[in-house]
C-alpha cells in the first residue's frame, strides 16, 4: 500500500484514459490551461490492489463495520491521505467533494457514458467519500451499464472504471456549454443551457435552463447574440450530507442567470476548448461569484 497514491488532475500518472477514463484524463490535460478544480483520481488497478470487491458485505452503505475489513481499512487510509491534501489545496479543513465516474471507454468521440454511471455531489468526509467511490464502482455493473456497452460492442473485459474525487466549487450559476448546436449542427456559435446553483438541475432536465448564444465569429469581448430566459422555478443546492432542490427565490425566476459578460466568458471559453481538443465539445462550467471554473470537457458526440 506504501507505493499506491492516487494521481492527482494535472498530472502525468492522470493524462492516461486508460488508466483513470476518459473524464478524469481530459480534465487532467486540460489542467494546466484552465481553471480545473483540484481533485485525485482512484484508477481500477487500485481497487484491484486492495481486493476491494463491492460485493463483500456492507462496501458503500455507510456500515462501519465494513472499515474494519483489511480491505476497507487499507483504502480508507489512502482516501484519508488524499483528502488530507485536498484539504490543503483547497484551504479547507473538509471540503465537500464530487465523486464521480470516470469510465475507461468514457467521453470518446464515437461513445459518451453520461449519466450512465453515478456521481455523488458535497460528499464529506474519509469514510462518506469512500462509500461514494465503491458505489460509484457498483454502478459498472448495473443492467442499464452493461446493456450499454453490449450494444455498442464494447469488450466488457477492456471496461473498467475510476472514480474521480474532485473539490465541489459551491456555484452561484452552472451552465452546460456547446461549441456546436448539438441540434441543427450549427458551428458558428455556441449554445449555452444555464441555471442558478449546481449543474445538476441543467444536467437532470428538472428546470428548463435560460439559453444563450454566442457567435463565434465576433472578435468584441461581448459577442452574446441570442437569450431566452426561462421561468426557472427550481435549483440544485449543497446541504450538509449532499445536496438539494429548493425552489428558486421569487425575483430571480425570470431573471438572466447569466449576463452579457459572463455569457460571452463561457462561450469564450468553449471555443478555445474546442481549438485544444480538435473537435466540437460539450462543456460544464460553473461561476462562483466572478470565477469561471471548467468541470467537465466532452466530445458533442450529436453530431454527424
């Protein structure tokens, strides 16, 4: 256990896709040029290592009686560790967490697994997060996750999944970016999908989001060329032990979650992720207060 650590994002040990999934490894390439919240990866030969097995009894429901194992007591000791310096990063004595999938055939360009396998928002603690990753882990191996890969003749024996534990930026607004209109194809501008608080209200489809548009040929700093604002009746909060719907405060329902400014950022900064990777991408990003933070990087895989 001594020579196991967990590579961190902006690493070499996490650029690899094959070794901590294709969402982990982009948002560690991309780390170097963007503004990536910290966070450390858990690749599968980890699990393999410490012969974690999520059908041992108890692994993920928060019994404690399952840290008492050799193999729950070895891998709480290196959550432990890890979170440690997170901790450290972040200037926070414990900081809320997502933990998140990160598929080892995710976020190509021919396949994307979102929302296929599970995530976990605010999560605190050693023990909480690490019930996290090996419920992250069972999800794997669901009958939605495997009927998945099975259709689109993807080896089950080449599958495998690493969790990613990143710090969780508490949002005052989360958007979903495209540097192509996932709909008609149009790649003159981007499509931004935006809501109040957390993403999860804009990734789960619980609010209709306001959209923007952005044109990508305008070289002004403010090249917002479309709004619709949208009667946004519910947001996507943290609380202690998670998160939370809760009904958006009367006046900001039909207000821009967005600005002019911070519109124009966001598609900014999709079009220079876009030039990085090559291709059309699908973009989640949050503002804390004035801070833009990029929080995932995928191919827009709509597209012909």
């Amino acid at each position: 256990m001594a020579n196991l650590e967990f590579p961190w994002l902006g690493e070499q040990g996490a650029h690899d896709a094959r070794s901590v999934g294709g969402k982990a490894a982009n948002l560690s390439l991309l780390a170097a040029d963007f503004r990536v919240p910290p966070g450390f990866c858990i690749p599968p030969t980890a699990f393999e290592a410490l012969d974690l097995d999520v059908s041992a009894p108890n692994p993920g429901t928060g019994d404690a009686s399952y840290w008492d194992t050799g193999a729950g007591e070895r891998f709480a000791a290196l959550i432990g560790a890890a979170y440690s310096d997170l901790a450290g990063k972040t200037g926070t004595p414990e900081p809320g967490v997502a933990v998140r999938s990160s598929g080892i055939d995710e976020d190509g360009q021919s396949a994307s697994l979102a929302g296929l396998h599970d995530t976990f928002l605010n999560v605190v603690g050693v023990h909480p997060i690490a019930d996290a990753a090996l419920k992250c882990l069972a999800s794997a191996f669901t009958d939605r996750a495997v009927a998945y890969r099975r259709d689109r003749g993807i080896d089950e024996r080449a599958a495998g999944l690493a969790v990613l534990v990143q710090h969780l930026v508490p949002a005052d607004v989360s958007a979903v970016a495209f540097s192509a209109d996932p709909v008609t194809g149009d790649r003159s501008q981007v499509v931004i999908n935006a809501n109040w608080g957390l993403g999860e209200s804009v990734a789960s489809g619980t609010v209709t989001p306001d959209t923007f548009t952005v044109s990508k040929a305008s070289k002004a700093s403010k090249a917002l060329s479309g709004t619709a604002v949208s009667d946004k009746a519910v947001m996507t909060v943290p609380v202690p032990g998670g998160v939370k719907e809760v009904n958006v405060p009367k006046m900001m329902r039909s207000m821009p979650c967005l600005n002019e400014g911070k519109a124009t950022e966001i598609g900014q900064l999709a079009v220079a992720l876009e030039q990085h990777m090559g291709y059309p991408v699908d973009v989640e990003c949050a503002f804390m207060g004035d801070v833009l933070y990029l929080l995932q990087c995928r191919p827009v895989t709509t597209l012909g």
